[in-house]
C-alpha cells in the first residue's frame, strides 16, 4: 500500500492519528486527517491551552516534512470522545481527565492484584507518555503538562511547560527537584515551589541524529543523563549542574529510549536497535546487556517506550508498547513476560508503599500493580533519581 493511498484510507475511516513533522526539531499534531492534496495533509486538531479549553483548529502539513504516522485511538468512536469532553465540562474538571468505565483489565502474574488506580480522559488516548515516582506519589506527562496522582487516584495538574512542547521525560531528583525533557531538545529544571528554568538545550546532531530526548535521570552529583532516540541513532548526553552538556555516548544503533540510576551507581539504558537494556558505567562504559524483546516490540509512539523501573531486589521492569506487555528481568539476568494484555504501556514506577504503577496510554489510565505476598510486597522500593 502507497503512503497517499493509506493517508486516503484515514480519510475514509475517520481515524485519529498523531503526525511527526518539521525540519531540524519535530513538530507533533494529533487529530484526524480531512483531506489529501499532491503537497498537503488538512488536518483537524485539537490542542489543550492555558484557557483550560480544548481549542479545534486546521492545519495543512506539507507532505515532505512528515516524518511519521502512528494511529492513535482508532478503536474509540467519536461519540464516546464526545460524551467526555462534555462530561468534564459539565463536571468542571480539566479536559484531561474522566471517569470513564472500568474494562478490560489485564490479567494479574500470578501473586500479584492489578486494579485501575485512575482513568483519564479518552479525548488524551496515546498522549500519555512518561511516568516517574515524586513527593507524596506518583507523576506522568501528557502532551506539555505534568500531572499528580494521589493515593486514591484523584488526578491533577502539577506543572506546565510553555509554548508547543512535548513531554518525553521526567524525574525527580532526592530534593524534589523535577527535570523534565522535550522531544524537541530542551531539558528544564522545575523547583519544588514550580519555579522553573530552562537547564540545557540540547542538540540531538551531536549524538548523530536528529533531536528527540526521550528519558532523564539524575546522577549522585546533581548531573543530568538524557536519553535521545532518533532512528536508531543518537545515544545519552551528559549535563553538569551548571547546564553544561556533553555527549556521554552516540552514533548508529546508540539510540535511547527508558534510562534509570541503580542504587549502586549504574545507568541502564533501553536500547531500541537490539531490543536489550545496557548496564553502563557513569563515564558510558558498557558493563553488561540484556536482550529482552524484539525492538519492534519498542516502537509506540517512537522514543517514549521502553520506561524502566527496579525494585530493591534488582529487578528491572521494562515497559513494551508496541508488545502491549511490562517485561520483567529477574535476579538471574532473564527477561520474562510481568504483565500482558494491555494497550500501549509508556510509563512505569513504584510508589512508596511497593505497588508498581503503569500508564497505559491507549486506554488512558494509572494502573496499581500490588504484590499479595508481604515479603515480596517489602521486596518494591520507590527510586526518585
């Protein structure tokens, strides 16, 4: 099937896709394509603005700056769409969020309990993309916002990044420091009173491809790692305190995806090309790799898959969105299938009482992933860096 012949086909069938565009830094736009023309794409989107209003508007994307297409909520009909905004309007409650039905829940592994910890707003499907632990719970992205999960699951908005960005990453550091990266190169460095300021702006060339940060985390000295994944290529800059960069490794096949600091000092790194997670030293010597999936199993939405997590047994939780599946590597270096059955998994964490949480992005919610045995219950340890 021909590019245009499948663009007509979303046309057709009224899919909602979410478009990668531009030149030098990625532009993206979700919404539905109404019309296809020799040089452009008419594209109806919708945008959540400071006004706290879902804002329609139409775009015409030329068609050699389209860099990738991913379908998004084809399986949500649009009436059901509707129904959402209107609830969260009737209700007052930001457009993000929603008390959708509870279904499809995915099976528990064995000795485990998994109930829905929150369900957001379907009208943000597969915009969902990171998630990391943080003072007093647990945090995720969507778009250019920050949100805070409490225990009973109430979402709200924690921070909001100006202009047309895209949250990738984000991490707290041990002072309840939050850095955050865009896909477009920028990292920034949010206080805890939320006063922010721009720490880095990266260039993804200089790892050897094009710019889209993918992940953050924070080393023993304040420095700042950030993942970059760009087709395969690209790898891990380095950031001091001062905001100064360097890059700790690049080129073909280094391209990034989840990074996370082990207790003993050591940055795992998801891998796409390979489809393993790294073990590197801090100075990006490779110290051992894992293979747990194929990469195409890490191919949601680009460079926001693959999130990790660990708990204090040194277990390594990988998120697959592609696959639908959370992976686990045990003690013995063997990856296994954790959790299956679900809908485009991008963010993964553990929250302070040992449960794992999941974002699964497809179908727009928190998911609470908590151990039945106490002592495997004691075993899951928050990680804020």
């Amino acid at each position: 099937m021909s590019f245009r012949t499948r663009l007509q086909g979303f046309v057709e069938n009224r899919q909602k896709i979410q478009i990668w565009y531009g030149m030098g830094c990625h532009n993206t736009v979700t919404g539905r394509v109404l019309g296809v023309d020799h040089d452009h794409l008419d594209v109806e989107s919708y945008s959540h603005e400071s006004d706290g209003q879902i804002h329609i508007r139409r775009i015409l994307i030329p068609m050699h700056l389209i860099l990738h297409i991913d379908i998004t909520t084809s399986e949500i009909s649009e009436e059901h769409e509707i129904l959402d905004k209107v609830e969260d309007k009737e209700n007052g409650k930001e457009p993000g969020l929603s008390s959708a039905s509870v279904i499809d829940l995915p099976e528990a592994p064995h000795g485990y309990a998994v109930k829905i910890l929150s369900q957001l707003s379907a009208s943000y499907s597969n915009r969902f993309s990171r998630m990391t632990a943080g003072p007093g719970g647990i945090y995720f992205s969507c778009d250019g916002s920050v949100w805070f999960v409490d225990n009973s699951g109430q979402p709200s908005e924690y921070a909001r990044i100006r202009g047309n960005s895209t949250i990738s990453g984000l991490r707290f550091d041990r002072k309840g420091v939050l850095y955050v990266a865009t896909i477009q190169g920028t990292v920034y460095k949010i206080d805890p009173n939320k006063s922010g300021r721009i720490l880095a702006q990266l260039d993804g060339g200089k790892t050897g491809g094009g710019t889209f940060l993918s992940d953050v985390a924070i080393g023993p000295r304040e420095e700042v790692y950030v993942s970059n994944f760009p087709s395969n290529t690209g790898g891990i800059f380095k950031i001091d305190k001062s905001g100064e960069s360097e890059v700790l490794i690049g080129g073909p096949g280094n391209g990034t995806q989840g990074l996370l600091l082990d207790p003993d000092g050591f940055l795992w790194c998801l891998e796409h090309s390979s489809g393993s997670v790294v073990k590197r030293s801090l100075d990006g010597r490779e110290v051992s790799r894992i293979s747990v999936a194929e990469s195409d199993s890490f191919n949601f939405a680009d460079g926001y898959d693959g999130n990790l997590a660990m708990d204090s047994l040194g277990r390594l939780y990988i998120t697959a969105g592609r696959a639908g599946n959370v992976l686990r590597v045990n003690r013995e270096g063997r990856a296994e299938e954790f959790l299956k059955g679900l809908r485009n998994p991008t963010g993964i964490a553990f929250g302070t009482d040992g449960a794992l949480f999941v974002l699964e992005a497809g179908r727009s919610r928190v998911l609470r992933v908590a151990a039945l045995d106490k002592a495997d219950r004691t075993a899951s340890a928050p990680m804020l860096s």
